[in-house]
C-alpha cells in the first residue's frame, strides 16, 4: 500500500463495499504514519469486518482529507482508529476533526504496551471527551485483544444509530406522554423499534396495514404479526415474553425492585441455591438503567451503558434460576410466624423465607404545574435516551449537578445543537465526578448556568421554552428549549412500607445501627439479637441500594450491598432458634 495516500484493505473474495442496495458500508480508518502498523491492523481488521464494514486506511498527512471526501460523499464513518504516534498533524487534531466531519464515529487512540502512568496523554484525552475508546499495540492474540475491543466500540457506536432491522414498530403522536413511556421503557429493555409519528406517510403507511383508523393510539406492531392498540405495560412486556404475574406462591426469597441492588442480591441468592422471585413495577435497570455511560463501574475500563449492565445482570441471575416478575409492583409486606408474605399490586400474595427491600427512589419533581403536564411531550424525568435521536439540532436544558445529570447532558450533546445545564449551586465540582466536570468543560455545546432554576415552561403542543430565574436577581428570562430533562435528586419508593417497617423523616428505610440510633433495639423489635447490618425493623425483611437510609448513592455501593444482604439472609435463615 502506499504510504502517502489512502488505501482499501485487500478485500477477501465474496465480500463487499456496498449492501444489496447500493449503499455504501459504514466505513473503518485506520490512520498511522508506520506503514508496518497501518497495513497490519487494517489487514486484521478486514479479516473478521470486512463482510460488514469498508475497512480503508491512510497516513496522518493525508487522513483529514479522507475524512473529508468521505463526509462530501455521505459516507457513515463508523471508526476512527488513530496511532498516538501520528505527529503531522498531532493524533488529537486528527480526532477533532473526525469529531467535526463525522459526530457519531467513534474516536480510537492507538497506543503501545507499557505505560500505566497518569501522565499519558491518554488519560486527559479521555476526560477531556477528544477521544473515546483506546486501543493497544501491538493488539495480538486477536481473539483476546483486536476482535473483542472492536466489537464493544461498535455496540456502543450500533447503540447511537437507528436499528437497521427491528422486532417491533411504534405509530403515534411523536409528542405525546404515552408514546414516550413505551419508547423509553423498550429503550431501558433493549429492545431495538421503529416510531413513526401519525402524521407522517410511515405512520400512515403502519395503520393501513395493520387496519387500524388511527382513533386508539399508539398501535404497536410486532413482527409476529400481533398487534396491540394503546397497550397498557403488563401487555407490551407480557407479548415481548416476559412474566407479568408471579408462577409460584411461595420462594426463599423475594427480591423488590431489578436495579442494581436488587439484581446483584438475585445473581448471588439465585446462585447460592435459594429460590429466588424478582418483583419489579416497571423495566430492570432502576435509575442506573437510564444511564448512557458509566465509566468508573469496577472492571469496564471501557465504560457500559446502564442499560448494558442490567441487561446482562438479568439474564446472569435469569441462567441461575431466579425467577423475574414485571410490572408488578409491591404493594404490602408482614409476618406470619416465620414467614415473610409480600402482597403484589394485582392482589397476588408470596410467601418467603426472606425478603431483600430493593425498590430504589424516583426522581424528585419540580412542583411546577405547567412543567408537569408536559411530562413525557417534552419534559423528562430521568435521562431519557429514548428521546436524545429525536433532539438532534434541536436546544435542550437539563435540571441537576449530579452525575446522572452530567451523564445525560454529555450523552445529549452529541445529538442536540445546544445543551443547557441549569444549577442551582455554585458549581458543579461539589456534586459531580470530576471526570464528568471535565468533560461538561470541553464540550463545547454544553452550558452550565449556575445559581439558577426552572420556574416555568411555555407549552404549545409540547415544550417550546422554559422560564429561568436568577436565585440571586430574582431576574426571570425565557431559554427556547423543545426538551427539559429534570434530575435533582430522589426520593424513595417506600409510600407502600408505611406501618411495615421503620423508615426516616424522608422515607429511607432505617437499617442496622440507624434502628438502635445509640439506644436498645426499638420496642417492636422481637428477637435477642440486634438487628444485622442491613436488616430492617421486621426480621428477615433486609434493605440494599438507594432505598437505604445513608446509602452511598453508586452503582457499585448499590450492587455489593445486594450482595451483602443475600449473605445475611443466609445468616439470618441458619438462626431459625430465633423464633
């Protein structure tokens, strides 16, 4: 191959550049000045992609101007694989300006073996968002190191993108709350689908054959051939094959809520031999589930979605036998001698042995009437992924200085023209990951306005601007806005526990040494023993995860003490003398 101008990879025959219609393959670029690296790697890359990709490469000299013939000639970029010893110009610039040409391909660093230092340059371009994955050189066995890494940019770089082939496809009003809830609960499900809004000629298209005239909607088609007419959630998640009503009356274990405490305590109760029921009102993941990235969950040095992660949670505990309940809520919990029983919202009652409480916390709402009934037609609690493809160019605000806030404003940047981050603080250094911090810095749609709240919205089919006030002014002014993501903190989802176990003045459920608060155990207690670590005020009913008071408020904190608590559940079942 040459060395100053850019190459195809030698193609094996039967494969191709162009789908069955035409269209071009996404596109791989492989950029290096040492002619060894590039031709070896494209090589590899070309072996095991190049049925599905256009695996090209080019030296750093002439790299940009591929990039741009590649933009001019509307051709998906898909990766952008960069030697950080490419010096005319600098590796970085060269990804800045894939970056510009091509916002949704992913920026790979290669790098050489042997350097663990913060100092490497690595580490700042990641935090600083100008790349983001990288990639080791050499990048051999390629089964253990190429192939795998290249697999992961490209889940991550298929998860932007609209899904070529679906399961499903959606008809209804774009902007309307019902059609948002089901794109959001399937997005937190994995589950790839086509919307198309009623008034366009798809829509239109999608109702005649199906026969429907368009008076109930949404109507969700499945490939199956099903058809379901504004479905409630227990039907949509009962016709994608998912349990909505508990099998059995009786278990070892009842595990409440599927986000990452709760999963964690089925992965290890399910795998330990106890029978274990999961019961979750919504879809699993919690709140973790609508993050778009987390990068400092142990053991991804890449990052993985939350969607990502409780997914494969899921089926982990799912393989070992626990049994997943959706779209059943929880509605009481008390003791019958031994046994534990938790009453289900369709009136359904389970019997255990133990029950871990791990039904986490709901976003905190604003309180402002007009902003809430735009909820789901352009005001969003939670991060919302579902929606963040409909904001490209469009001027989004997002209300919150916490990671999941900074998380969505990052995740939202790459698609919306403006990201607005409303702060009621002073900054955001206080709340926020400084990863993050410095990552909302370099983003250069991203605006922080500090020491600021929502007041109100401007409502015209949807949001069309919010009222801003100025907490030290008083002063109000209107920001043009078409979406509003609000996340300012939570509150437990514990209405239901009132009278069953002790919580405190904000409704966490009081654990341990917070149930002894420096004094004996509180009167209602039965047993000799003081409660265990995370045992509640009714024995054998434990808490883990946000739903905890004095929980530390991460991923992984939530997970190990889903772990913790199926370890003294087993404590706690050994112990049965106690009664």
């Amino acid at each position: 191959m040459s060395t100053d101008a850019p190459s195809r990879a030698q193609v094996p025959d039967g494969f191709r550049s162009a789908d069955p219609t035409g269209t071009p393959l996404p596109t791989f670029l492989v950029v290096s000045d040492d002619a060894a690296v590039r031709n070896g790697l494209t090589a590899d890359l070309a072996h095991r992609f190049a049925g599905d990709y256009d695996v090209t490469d080019a030296p750093a000299s002439t790299a940009g101007e591929a990039l741009r013939r590649s933009a001019a000639e509307g051709r998906v970029m898909a990766l952008v694989i960069v030697d950080e010893r490419g010096t005319d110009p600098p590796a970085l610039e060269l990804c800045a300006t894939a970056h510009r040409l091509h916002p949704a391909a992913m920026r790979v660093l290669l790098i050489r073996r042997g350097s663990y230092s913060s100092m490497h340059p690595l580490v700042t371009a990641l935090a600083l968002g100008q790349v983001d994955y990288h990639l080791y050189c050499p990048w051999a066995p390629l089964e253990r190191v190429l192939y795998p890494a290249v697999s992961d940019f490209l889940a991550a770089w298929h998860a932007s993108r609209e899904a070529p082939v679906v399961p499903l496809r959606i008809v209804g009003p774009a902007r309307a709350a019902r059609s948002h809830d089901i794109r959001d609960k399937l997005s937190r499900a994995a589950v790839p689908y086509w919307f198309y809004d009623t008034g366009s000629d798809e829509g239109r298209q999608l109702l005649a054959e199906t026969g429907r005239d368009g008076s109930v909607l949404p109507v969700v088609a499945f490939y199956t051939g099903v058809v379901l007419d504004d479905p409630d959630d227990a039907e949509l998640v009962g016709t994608l094959g998912m349990k909505t009503r508990p099998s059995s009356a009786t278990c070892d274990v009842v595990v409440i809520g599927a986000g990452p405490a709760g999963l964690a305590a089925a992965v290890y109760a399910s795998s330990e031999g106890l029978e274990t029921m999961v019961l979750e009102p919504e879809i699993p993941g919690g709140q973790a589930g609508t993050s778009s990235l987390i990068r400092n969950y142990l053991g991804f040095q890449r990052g993985i979605s939350g969607e990502d992660l409780a997914r494969r949670a899921l089926e982990q505990a799912w393989l070992f036998g626990a049994d997943f309940v959706l779209t059943q809520a929880a509605t009481a919990v008390r003791a019958e001698g031994a046994t534990r029983i938790v009453r289900t919202s369709d009136g359904t009652e389970v019997a255990a042995r133990a029950v871990v409480l791990a039904s986490g916390v709901t976003w905190r709402r604003l309180g402002v009437p007009r902003l809430d009934d735009l909820v789901g037609r352009g005001v969003f609690y939670g991060a919302a992924g579902a929606e963040a493809r409909a904001l490209t160019g469009k001027d989004v605000v997002v209300v919150g200085a916490g990671n999941s806030a900074g998380q969505a404003a990052v995740h939202l940047a790459r698609y919306a023209r403006t990201v607005t981050m409303v702060v009621r603080g002073t900054s955001l250094g206080a709340t926020m990951s400084d990863y993050l911090v410095t990552v909302i810095g370099a983003t250069p749609n991203i605006h922080v306005l500090v020491r600021t709240e929502v007041v109100d919205g401007v409502p015209d089919n949807g949001l069309t601007a919010v009222t801003l006030a100025d907490r030290d002014s008083g002063r109000c002014r209107q920001l043009p806005a078409e979406a509003l993501f609000v996340l300012i903190g939570a509150e437990p989802r514990t209405a239901w526990l009132a009278g069953s176990v002790a919580l405190d003045d904000r409704g966490f459920v009081l654990t341990g040494r917070d149930l002894l608060r420096g004094g004996p155990a509180p009167p209602e207690w039965p047993l000799r023993r003081s409660p265990m670590l995370l045992e509640t005020s009714l024995p054998g009913v434990f808490a883990a995860g946000d739903v905890r008071h004095r929980s530390i408020k991460r991923v992984a904190a939530a997970a190990g003490e889903g772990a913790t608590a199926i370890q003294l559940v087993h404590e706690y079942l050994a112990d049965d003398a106690e009664f």
